[in-house]
C-alpha cells in the first residue's frame, strides 16, 4: 500500500505569485502591514559560543534586568562612536527630525 503523496510546499508559493501578479498587469500590494515601530529596522542573526552567550546574560541580570540586545547597541554604539559616526539613538532622532 502506497503513502497519500504529501502537498508542496513550492506549489503554494508558485501559485500565489502567478494569482499576485493579475492579468491585468497592475502591481501586487502588501496585504500585511510592518508591525508597529518596526519600520525602517533591520534584522540580523548572530552566532555566538554558548559561553559568550552565558557571560552576556549575566552581564545583563547583574546590570540590572537589562536585555542582552541592550548590550549589542551597546557595543554598536562603541563601534561607530569609535570610527567617529553618530550613535543609533542620535540616528534615530536625527531621522525622526527629517
């Protein structure tokens, strides 16, 4: 007895994009919105040994209850501070000004 074959995952995707792009030729809008204030962020991953991850998270609870991505702006700040550019929060102001 043979197994149901099992639906595709790629055929799903296919199929919205040729229904997305219409035959009218007009363009497809977004049908979800960014969450808010996520506009204008970018995400990243970051790999680090377990043992650089456990020394974070305890920087951080002995800083009282900071978040370890409190510690990454942390360092980015030093980094772009040290190559003489503005910190992320001056950025972030100096782009809500615009």
């Amino acid at each position: 007895m043979s197994k149901p074959s099992r639906p595709s995952v790629f055929g799903a995707v296919t199929a919205t994009a040729v229904s997305a792009s219409g035959a009218d030729g007009g363009t497809a809008e977004p049908t979800t919105k960014p969450a808010k204030g996520e506009s204008g962020m970018f995400k990243t991953s970051i790999y680090l040994p377990l043992s650089v991850k456990d020394k974070l998270e305890e920087i951080a609870f002995h800083e009282g209850r900071k978040k370890v991505h409190d510690l990454f702006m942390e360092g980015i700040d030093a980094v772009l501070k040290k190559r003489g550019y503005a910190t992320t929060a001056e950025m972030k102001d100096n782009s809500k000004a615009s």
